[in-house]
C-alpha cells in the first residue's frame, strides 16, 4: 500500500526570491540518492516552466514487501519502470523514482495538484494489478486436508480469489505454499489458510461406545447412510474392522461443536437401535438345542413370530 511521505506546495513570492536566492530550491529540494538506494528513472514534465501557484511536489513510498517487482529480473524492473515514466506523461507530471537497498520504492511527482493525484490513483492502481507471487506457511500435516479429494478445496479457493496456489508435493517437507495473483487475490488466500489453520487446529476427537452389531445399521448399503451423518455433522466417523471381534469403540473426528452434536445423535440412535434389537442370552445345554428347535426348526420358527 502505497504511503505518503510529504507534500510540498505554493511559489516563493518575490520578496522572499530577492532575499534568498536559494528559496526554490529549499521549497522543492531534489530526492535524495544516498548510498543505500540507486535512482532507475526519471520522467520530465511535458513543459518546463515556471511553477504556479497550484505546482506541488509530493513523495510516495511502496514497501518492499508490497512491490511486485522480482528483484532478480531486469526485465521486470525495466517493465515497472517504463510503466512508471509512461503514467508521468500521460499526466503531464515529473516522476523521479528511486530504489534503496532494502527494496523500497520511492517516487518523486511534481506537477500541477490535480495532475499529480491522477498519478498517484494511476500508480495506485497498477499496483494493485500487478501478478505477483507471495509465500505464507501452512503446517505440512494437514496439506491432504487443504488439498482435498482430487485437489477439489484447493480448486474451490483458486475459483473463488481468483489466485493460483502451488503446493509442494507430500514428500517435501517444507511448510511454505506459493501463492500467484493481484495483490487483493493473493492477501484473501493468505486469509482463508490462516481460518483454515485455526479451525484445524481447533478439531478434537471423541470415542462413543455403540454395540457392534449395531454398525452396520449406522454404516448403511455401501457406507450411504454413515456419510450423511458426516455430511450433516461436517464431521469424519470411524467405525472399527469387521474383524476387530466386540470392539464397541467408534471414533468421531472434526471441530470441538460439530464433534459434540454428532456425539449426542450417534448415542440417541445407539439408544433406540438397543430398544428396538434387545438381546437376551439364555444358557442351554448343547444336548438339548435340538429339542429346544424342534423339528425343522418349528419351535424357533414360532417363538420369532
């Protein structure tokens, strides 16, 4: 973003002309070239004469880290550059600009008031709609999650900001995402990983205890029923293996709330899925099962009606 340094205005009048022949000058000092900055350019005024009333001479500074220039590029310095000198014709202002060894951008406009503010907005607005390319971390540990199934989440924020996130691949262990856009696309991606960081840092874990011979009831055909809940719930269940005998322990992941809610509507169905399937185990001697069927299984066949 672009800051205001200072503004000088007005014209020495001529009393002060006779008494200080050096006025001028103080009133409109020439921009410093020190020795941590180098000056890459000047635009000159379409006509060089004398001042008026409403000249002014104003300094603007871009911060380094809000620069879109690539510091390595000569060709992109050489860009920006000629952008800058085309923008000082067109509104007929001086534009000196110098950069310091941090990177800093400081430009120099004089010229009529009204000219100068048109510059300044042009500037302004090129700024604004430069690509650049910006880095932000995000913990390595959770990129499958902001990756999402078949890169679907990632595709979601690129549509919606209008910015290109690169991501590294799983085996690089690096933390830092790459981000490619204007400078308005690229500070809402580094906002939504920020949320999203928070919000993975937020999730939590909860075990319910449901009968095994209930899961199925829950899981539903092919799963269908158990990814409703999660959809409802924006949440992940787990049941455990099939194989895993009387192991009653069903694990519900996701945000501390959304956790909650699902807890409380996985123990009501538990509830009723026990009211509605009760089992009662009576011992038998192993003699004597056939007797208790009876014959072709009639006596099972009558009790369960």
């Amino acid at each position: 973003m672009m800051k205001n340094l200072s503004m000088v205005s007005g014209q020495p009048s001529a009393e002060d002309a006779m008494s200080n022949g050096n006025n001028y000058n103080l009133s409109f000092p020439a921009l410093p070239v020190l020795k941590t900055s180098e000056t890459i350019g000047t635009a000159q005024l379409k006509k060089r004469s004398n001042f008026k009333s409403s000249t002014v001479n104003e300094i603007i500074t871009i911060p380094a880290q809000d620069r879109h220039w690539d510091r390595n590029s000569q060709l992109e310095n050489k860009k920006c550059k000629e952008a800058y000198m085309k923008i000082g014709k067109e509104c007929n202002v001086g534009i000196e600009i110098c950069v310091s060894k941090t990177m800093d951008l400081t430009l120099q406009i004089s010229g009529n008031r009204v000219n100068v503010e048109r510059a300044k907005q042009k500037i302004n607005t090129f700024e604004q709609t430069q690509i650049k390319t910006t880095t932000t971390p995000f913990p390595k540990e959770h990129r499958s999650t902001l990756l999402g199934k078949q890169g679907l989440n990632i595709k979601n924020i690129e549509k919606r900001t209008g910015a290109r996130l690169q991501i590294p691949c799983m085996k690089n262990s690096a933390d830092i995402i790459y981000i490619t856009g204007t400078k308005d696309s690229t500070k809402k991606v580094v906002q939504e990983l920020e949320e999203i960081i928070i919000k993975l840092k937020s999730k939590t874990e909860k075990e319910i205890k449901i009968d095994q011979r209930h899961h199925g009831a829950i899981i539903g055909f092919n799963g269908e029923k158990v990814r409703e809940l999660q959809k409802i719930f924006n949440v992940k269940i787990i049941f455990p293996s099939p194989v895993e005998a009387r192991n009653n322990l069903v694990k519900i992941q996701g945000l501390n709330n959304d956790v909650n809610k699902a807890f409380k509507s996985l123990a009501e169905l538990a509830e009723v899925l026990d009211e509605i399937n009760y089992v009662l185990e009576i011992p038998i001697f192993k003699q004597f099962h056939k007797l208790s069927a009876g014959k072709r299984a009639i006596f099972i066949k009558k009790r369960r009606n």
